[in-house]
C-alpha cells in the first residue's frame, strides 16, 4: 500500500517483505502478539492509550526479563542469551 510504505519511509523504517506466499518469517512475531493478548491485553482494562502503553512497557520487560520458558531450559529470553554468551 503506497501510503504505508510512505509513512514508513517518513520515518526512516524499512518495511519487512518476505517472499509471496512464505509466512515463516511471520512465526516468531504472530506467536508473541498472541502471547501479548491472552496474557495482557484480554485480561486487563484500559483507562486510555496512555495506560496501555505503560501497561505494554511493563509487559513487555516482564516477558523479556522474567517470563520463564520450557524451551529456554526454564530461563526468561534475556537469561538464556546472556547465558549463551558466556557458554
């Protein structure tokens, strides 16, 4: 849509394309958004975008730094890279 990648480009973005047809490269991101959704969104009420945000940026911090994950060995993302960099 020409006026999304104008946007884009407005703001200095690149927009991400894979190959038609190839939704592997949307994987990781799909399973996330509808981790943030059952886990976040659906559970919680907003009062206005600026306690959705804030709330987002404690979701998010919690996913990435305390969130534990069977197939990171029981480790939060960050835990399981900092881990693997010093292994």
């Amino acid at each position: 849509m020409p006026a999304y990648r104008k946007q884009l480009s407005a703001h200095g973005l690149t927009q991400s394309m894979s190959r038609k047809g190839n939704c592997l490269d949307n994987a990781a991101m799909e399973s996330f958004f509808g981790t943030l959704k059952s886990e976040f969104f659906y559970l919680n009420k907003f009062i206005g975008v600026a306690d959705l945000k804030s709330g987002l940026r404690r979701y998010i911090r919690y996913y990435n730094h305390q969130r534990i994950k069977l197939k990171l060995n029981g480790l939060s993302p960050v835990q399981y890279r900092l881990l693997g960099m010093n292994a």
